[in-house]
C-alpha cells in the first residue's frame, strides 16, 4: 500500500531528516505542492506527531539519519557545484531542535507562497536564530535552484529573513540568480561585515573583490544604514572606528583612490544625515591627512559645503577653508558670498570667529577687497554671541583706525551708519572696541525706583467654583474618560473616571460589558487590531495587568469581569524575577508611593463589588490636585451614616491633599460637631483651624509602626505626622523631626550591599527586593517617609540599574498623592537622577516629569525643588535645559523662585566642574522684563561668590550678563560679589570685572 505525498512527508519530518526530505521536495507536482503547504502549515500550529526525542541532557546529539551521510543521495539532484571559496558543508552533528527548524526551512523554500512566507509560515521558535543557508548550503541551493520562489528578494532583504543573510552570502545568492540586486540592502549587508571580520581580514578580501570595490563599497557614501552609522554604533562593544581603518588600508594598498575617497566624503557631508554620520565622514577625511593642495582642488566642494545646516559642517569646511584662501589659485567671490550668510547664523561661534579672523587679513593682501571685508564685519556686530561681536568689532576697529586708508569715504559712512543703528545691541566687549566711532550716549535720564523681585510670603490653594473639577455627568462621559484613563498623562482624568465608577456603577445599563470591549483590546496594544475578544482575554488571562501603571487597568479589566475577582490587589509591586529558570532578570519594583495608592484603588474595587454607595475621601475636587476641605467633611459623615469605617491609605492620601486654611476651611470647621470619632474630630478641628500654634503630640511617644494600622485609633499618630508636615512644610517641629529621622537612622544602620560590577552585557544577577514592612508607612509617617528606606541609586547594589525606570513612567501620578509637600518624592528623583550625571534616556525623562510640576502656581519652591530646578538649567541634554530654562520663567512669574537658594545651588554645580556655558546660554535666552531682571540679578549676586577664585572656562559671558543687568537696575553690587570679581582682575575677565568694580 502506497503513502499519500502528505503522509510521506508527515513521515520525513516526524522520523527522518533533510537527507531524505530534498529529494522528496525536488519531485513534487504543482498539485502535490499545495498538499504539502498545506500540511507544513498544520504541523507548524500543532506540532509534530511523533516527533523524536528530545535529548535528556545538555549539548549536541548524534542523529542518525545524517550521521551516517556523506551527501552522496543528493548528487543526482544537485546543480553544479558551488563556487570555490564556499566552504558550506552539511554537519552531521544535529541537535532535534535545529534540525526540526531546518526542515521547515527547506519546504517553505519549496513550496510556501509569498502569503506564508511573510506571515505565519516562518514563525517557529528558532528558525532565524541559526544560519541554515550557510550550514546546509548544498541543501538550499537544490531546492532553490527547483522551486525559484519569487518572494525570496523581499524575505531576504527587508522581510523575517534579513537575519539570516549577510554581504556575501547575498552576493552568492545574486551570482546564481536566486535574487535580484537592490543596492541598499546590499550596502547595508556589507557594512555589517565589520563585526564578523578582522579589519586585516576584510581589507584584504575586498581588495580581491572587484564587484565590491566598485559597485557595493562606494554605496556606504549615500546611504543613512551605512559603516559610518555601524561604527558610531558598536563603538562601546567594539573596537572603534573599524571601517575607517578598512578603508586607509585599501588606500594604502592601492585598491582605492585618495582623491575618490575624499570626494565621496565630501558629497556624504552635504547629505541630510544625523550629526554622528556626519563626524564619521568629516573624521574619514580628516584621516587621510589633505595636503594644501589637495584642499584648494576641493574648494568648490567645501565653500558649498558652508551652506550645511549643521555648524559641525560648517566648522569643518571652515578649517580647512582658511589655509588656503589666500593662495593664488583660490577664488574668493563664493567665499564672500557665502560669508554674507554665514555672519547671520546665530548658531555659529567658534566657526564665525575663524571666518572673522582670517577676513580681516584680506584688506591687508589686496585694499579692494576692504569694503566687503567691512560689510561683514558690520553684519557680525548683530550677532547674539558676544564673543562673536567681540571679535568683529576688534578687527572692525582696526580696519576703521588703519594708518593707510582703507575705505572709501561713502563706506564708511554706511558703516558708521551702521554702528549707530546696532550701538544698543552691542555688548560691553564690542562696545569698548567701537567707542571712538559711536555716537556720544544722551544724558541718562532720572534714575527710576529699582524694580525688586520678592518671593510670595503665603500660598493659599484656590477652592472655588472657578477651580472646582466637574465630576462625570453619566455613562457616555465615563465610557469616553475611559480611553484617557488608559493614555496614563494626566492624573485628573485618572481621578474623574474613578470617582465616576464609583458614583455612576449602580447606573450603568444592561450591555455595558459590550460597550466596553473596545477599551478592553487597548490593554494589549501590542496585538494585531484584527485581534478578536477572545484571543485578548485568553492574553490578559496570562498575561494581565501589571506593575505600578496596571493598577487602573486591573480595575477596568475588574469592571468588565462584573468583580469577580480582586485585580487590583492581586498586582505585585515587588521586584519580581522575569524570564525561564536560572535566569537572573528581574523586573523594576515599583515606587513606594505606588503601595498606598494600591490600597485605596483595592478599596475602591471592593466597595464596587459590594455595590456600596460610598466614594473614595482622595479623589480630585479642584485643580489641579486638590481635595476641598468641606467635601472630605461631608465624605466622612456619609461613611459614617453608612456605618463604614474608611480605608487609612484614602484617608492619608485626602489629608495630605486637602488644603488647611483659607475660607473654605472655616466653613468645614462647622461641620466637625456632627463627626463621631472624637481622635479624627479634634485632628481636623486643629488641621482647619488658622492657628499657627505647633500640635501637642496625640500621645507622649508616638508609636513606630510596623504595618499599616487595622484601625483608625491606631492609624491617628500616623495622620497627625502627616498633618502637621502638610500644613507647616517647612517648620521645625522637635516631635515630628525625631519621628522623620528615625527611616533614616535604621537605613544607615544597614550595611550597603557592594557596588554592581561592570556592565558585561548580560542581565546581573540579583536577589529580589524585599521589604520588611510596607514602605508607605516606615517610622509612623506614611507618604512622606515612604523613600526614606530607598538608598541612592550609586548605593543600592543591582536594583539601581532600573530603580528609576520604574518612576518615571508613573511620576505624575505621585506627584499628585502629596501636592502640598512634594519635597521626598523631589528628594528620592535628585538621588535616582542627578548622579548620572548623563543625558540617558531614563534619567533625562525623570528630571523632565519632576520639572514640569514646577510649573503651575504654589508655594515657594523648597530646597529639593530649587535644587531640582538648579540641575536642569546645566543638564548636558538641550531639551531639559529649555524646560528648566521655562520652568524658571514660571516660577518667577508666579513668585515661587528663591533667587539666593537658586544662585548658591547653580554656584556649586558650576564649582564641581559643570559647563559654565549651558547656565549663560539659558540665562541669556530669557526675555528679560523687570521682574525677571530683578531675581535674575539676585541669582548671580548669590551664584558668582559661591565660584572658584580660579575662573572657569566660560565665565567672560556670564560676567557680561551680570554686567548689562547691573547696567539695567543700577543697584550695588555686594562685598562678596565684589570680592570675587578683584581675584578675577586677570587675563580676558580684567576688561569686564573692571568695568563692574569701577561701576561699584
């Protein structure tokens, strides 16, 4: 009895190997073609019947089948050999695994469509981890020389097969015709060759290789995906720069020409490619070392090139540019024109004070060119660096103040025409070079009342309609509020929705789970849209909600069950081990802060399963993050009236967003007498009440817990801590400053674990956090000491790698549990953030979420804030200096900046070696109105004595700042200013500090 084509072939992959499966392949019809696609396909989702044995121990087994061949059964079958510098040979030593993996290889080559070949045909665990084209290299060519699949270009290059070819396989593939040529993926490949190869290795097969020569390796000069991108990129994993000692050893060898490679390098630079690019192909021809002459061949290409938009291009050109320029055999026309342009760039300076210098010998070489030469200079004298003006009034003077006249009379009236219309843009520097030639200032007019910036004395949160937050109107607002919620940005929307649950649950219709099923496929976005309910429930019911940021989609997936299960509770907050057995991967554990707020979200599910008619005291009534003092009143009596004892993480959490004074306090005040719990009354009745007095302690010692409390009489010392640290932030209480301590006290106690080794590329082994008591409510102060027990990130051993991770993506979220004393949170991100010292990605966006609460109007910014504030203005990454630099904008606005903290704490940066330049280029960017005049003087008069008696780099143009507001207000300058500024009377500072001290 004979076997089907499907039955043989459900035999060859379940008992025999590629040996006896490429024949097979070789002699199917179109018929028998589609049976067995068919068939592959069906095995690829169920698996392989009786399949073989998996080996009992690790490492390579023999398989039978393949041990004993030497390839002879495919001869017949077979084109003609390979070329001869293939040395691809099929092993006989195959582990199950692979060879399963290979078999499915060969058949989708043979017969798989393009539909299974970019869909599901290829996705078996596996099958593109292991180069089966070059280990069964004889096997593949047979079958590909049979079936000829036209997919195979795009699979290859661009689709799930790009992982397994590389140049020269690729290159094997185009000879024998299997694929058509596409010159970026082939450039591509063959830019990868450098982490494969020796530089000496693959210098010298290219230099046998003429195609790649001349067709593939000049490819690398067009393309963004090239070796200049892979060698920026392996630089930390590999030695740097490989390609570019490829290429100087083919040039060397005189398999390429200098002069080619230095015009492709030239033409690369005038491309749109990112910065790294760029520096690679400026440092590739930099390395082939120009001659002179080599570069005056160049200057049409490098005048061309002072068009770039990247000043690291124009800087190039540049210095190359200026030692040829007053050759004989340069043409200096586009140079001027060029130039004409460049002077209105402000994102020049160094580059311009090159071009400026090297212009202002040309009058000295021929007289006709001083015009232009003048014109220039003039335009310079606009520019916003003061350097840059500095260095064009100089040479401008000197051309002015020439022994042989230079300009003729109508030019210098036009120039001199000019300076009169700049005099008031010009800084000190370039002032003083140009008096001679600038109109004789007006009299001063009467001196005005000097403009004083004065911190705000008292904050008082505004409670009223005009800020009170519109709860949810009915179930089409909260379906709609629902899709916010998943967008995790804005904890008032978060809030709404809960505090809509919570009210509108008892009102929802009928098919509300329907309804719902939209929102529920949000929770996995990373499944296919076509996705039915099915398969993403049968997801979440693996894999559900989790971490900090799952704990409100655990309770909208709680919604949609009915509660029929407590999610939210369920959600593990530790650091949690990921991954198979042995391996040493953990997940980041979650901010302390998430603890408590996980508890009242429990509560609040709990209260929805038991279809109780209670809200949660914590959610929002008025912006942006506030709880009115009435409304936690009347909460409280309605859980009273319901017999219901109130969740102590809610409670904590409404204290310490409820304001304590103002109108809306006193009308809560008239409301306590209803309230039955005499501890909690008297609580509220000191918190609203307007005295100043500082509490007398519930008991004589208050207690250290533990654990959270189970009641409320036990949970009050803990609330009266944290009342008193909300309403009085920065008072020094003794009782509440000794329980503040006392986190502090045992975490120094505990020894440090050592430091993490050295980054090596795999994950660090590290055993799980474990807390011995919930972090929320270490030394009886819930909230506020809940990052007490959390080391500094340099000292926490492992965990630090991803401690601020975790943060990060649920800052917003925390700041709002304590609006009204965010000084620990603040604190703990100056620990998890500042000491990177780095514009890493995780720690950029950190310092970024904790600015952008300084923002809105408050109270005075604290030490952690100003110090916050103070790291941003000299972070090395643009986009948190342009928001710190917003952020101090705002603050002075709403009065919330102290200048003296600000200035002290930007001086001790700068002393520990922090650019000077970042501060003065963010300082000098901001629009300077009286108010901002006046705190930015308070600021330097604060920063320049906490500065080294030794300058720093940079500090000429902040001096000049301090200069022209000292120029706007008129105010005197303090001793200790005054005394710094005489140990700088030295070298390029002596024009500016002896401006200021004769001014004094």
């Amino acid at each position: 009895m004979s076997l089907s084509v499907t039955e043989q072939f459900g035999y060859i992959m379940s008992c025999q190997g590629t040996q006896e499966l490429v024949p097979f392949l070789l002699k199917l019809s179109p018929k028998d073609v589609k049976a067995v696609r068919a068939k592959a396909l069906a095995l690829l989702q169920h698996g392989i019947p009786n399949a073989r044995p998996r080996p009992a121990r690790r490492g390579w087994t023999v398989f039978p089948p393949l041990a004993a061949s030497t390839g002879e059964a495919l001869a017949a079958a077979l084109p003609p050999p390979a070329p001869a510098d293939t040395s691809f040979a099929d092993t006989p030593f195959i582990d199950p695994t692979d060879e399963e993996g290979a078999l499915f290889f060969l058949t989708g080559l043979a017969t798989y469509t393009r539909k299974e070949a970019f869909g599901r045909g290829f996705h078996w665990a596996g099958s593109l981890m292991h180069n089966y084209f070059s280990s069964r290299w004889a096997a593949v060519r047979a079958v590909l020389q049979h079936a000829r699949p036209a997919w195979l270009s795009d699979w290859l290059m661009g689709g799930f097969g790009s992982s397994l070819a590389n140049y020269w396989l690729l290159r094997e593939l185009e000879d024998a015709g299997f694929i058509e040529y596409r010159p970026q993926q082939f450039a591509f490949q063959l830019a990868w060759l450098a982490l494969d190869q020796r530089p000496g290795q693959l210098a010298e097969r290219l230099g046998k290789d003429e195609k790649a020569l001349t067709r593939d390796l000049p490819l690398q000069f067009e393309y963004e995906a090239s070796m200049a991108r892979l060698d920026g990129r392996s630089a930390a994993n590999y030695e740097k720069h490989t390609w570019q000692r490829v290429l100087l050893g083919l040039v060397e060898a005189g398999h390429l020409h200098r002069a080619d490679i230095r015009t492709r390098c030239l033409l690369a630079l005038r491309r749109d490619f990112r910065r790294p690019l760029l520096t690679w192909f400026k440092e590739l021809f930099l390395s082939l070392q120009p001659t002179p002459a080599e570069c005056l061949a160049h200057q049409a290409d490098l005048v061309e090139l002072l068009a770039h938009a990247q000043p690291l291009v124009v800087n190039f050109a540049l210095n190359l540019l200026k030692a040829v320029w007053l050759e004989p055999g340069f043409d200096l026309a586009p140079l001027l024109q060029a130039a004409d342009s460049l002077v209105r760039r402000p994102e020049l300076k160094t580059g311009l004070q090159t071009l400026l210098a090297c212009l202002a010998r040309l009058p000295r070489q021929e007289a006709a060119h001083a015009p232009a030469v003048a014109r220039l200079l003039a335009a310079a004298l606009a520019h916003p660096d003061a350097a840059v003006q500095a260095r064009a009034a100089k040479h401008l003077a000197d051309l002015l103040s020439a022994k042989t006249l230079l300009l003729p009379s109508a030019d210098t009236s036009a120039i001199l025409v000019a300076l009169a219309d700049q005099a008031a843009l010009l800084g000190p520097a370039a002032r003083a070079a140009l008096a001679p030639w600038l109109a004789a200032p007006s009299p001063a007019p009467a001196p005005k009342a000097a403009t004083v910036y004065a911190p705000l004395a008292q904050f008082v949160p505004d409670i009223s309609p005009a800020t009170a937050i519109a709860p949810v109107a009915d179930w089409h607002e909260l379906l709609f509020l629902s899709a916010a919620m998943l967008r995790q940005n804005d904890p008032v929307a978060l809030e709404r929705w809960l505090d809509g649950l919570l009210r509108l649950h008892g009102q929802l219709p009928a098919d509300y789970q329907q309804q719902l099923q939209p929102y529920i496929k949000r929770l996995v976005p990373w499944l296919s849209s076509k996705s039915t309910l099915a398969e993403v429930l049968a997801h979440l019911a693996e894999w559900p909600p989790a971490w900090a940021k799952g704990l409100f989609e655990a309770l909208l997936l709680s919604w949609y069950e009915g509660f029929a299960s407590a999610r939210v509770s369920q959600i593990a907050l530790g650091r949690q081990p990921i991954g198979g057995v042995g391996q040493a991967a953990y997940a980041s554990a979650a901010d302390p802060l998430c603890y408590p707020n996980q508890q009242r979200l429990a509560f609040a599910e709990v209260l929805l399963a038991q279809q109780t008619a209670l809200p949660l005291l914590s959610t929002f009534t008025h912006q942006p993050h506030y709880v009115s003092p009435v409304v936690l009143v009347e909460k409280l009596l309605r859980y009273q009236q319901y017999g219901t004892a109130p969740n102590l993480a809610d409670l904590t959490i409404a204290l310490a967003r409820t304001p304590a004074g103002g109108p809306v306090a006193e009308v809560a005040q008239q409301l306590l007498p209803a309230l039955a719990h005499p501890g909690l009354r008297e609580l509220l009745g000191w918190y609203f009440s307007p005295t100043t007095v500082s509490p007398a302690p519930p008991c004589a010692v208050l207690p250290r817990l533990v654990a959270w409390p189970t009641t409320l009489d036990a949970a009050l010392p803990g609330l009266w801590a944290v009342a008193a640290r909300t309403k009085y932030p920065a008072a020094q209480l003794p009782w509440l400053a000794a329980l503040e301590q006392a986190a502090e006290t045992a975490l120094a106690a505990t020894p440090a674990p050592p430091p993490p080794p050295a980054w090596a590329g795999t994950p660090l082994p590290a055993p799980p956090l474990v807390f011995t008591s919930p972090p929320g409510v270490v030394a009886g102060l819930p909230l506020y000491s809940a990052h007490a027990v959390m080391r500094p990130r340099h000292q926490r051993g492992p965990e630090g790698w991803d401690g601020y991770a975790a943060l990060r993506t649920v800052y917003t979220q925390l700041h709002a549990l304590l609006p009204q004393y965010p000084a620990p949170l603040y604190r703990h991100t100056l620990r998890c953030a500042a000491p990177a010292g780095q514009s890493a990605g995780a720690s950029r966006e950190l310092l970024q979420s904790a600015l952008y609460t300084l923002l809105p109007a408050g109270p005075v910014l604290a030490e952690e804030a100003t110090q916050l504030l103070a790291t941003g203005l000299v972070h090395p990454a643009p986009a948190c200096r342009a928001l710190a630099q917003q952020v101090l904008e705002q603050t002075i606005n709403h009065r919330r900046l102290m200048p003296a903290a600000l200035g002290q704490a930007l001086g001790q940066l700068l002393a520990a070696d922090a650019p000077v330049s970042r501060l003065t280029e963010g300082l000098a960017a901001l629009s300077l109105g009286p108010p901002t005049a006046a705190a930015l003087r308070q600021i330097l008069d604060a920063l320049l004595p906490e500065l080294p008696s030794a300058p720093p780099w940079g500090l000429r143009r902040l001096l000049e700042l301090y200069a022209d507001l000292q120029a706007q207000l008129v105010q005197p300058i303090p001793a200790a200013v005054r005394e710094r500024l005489a140990s700088w009377d030295a070298g390029v500072l002596k024009p500016v500090s002896a401006a200021l001290l004769a001014a004094a």
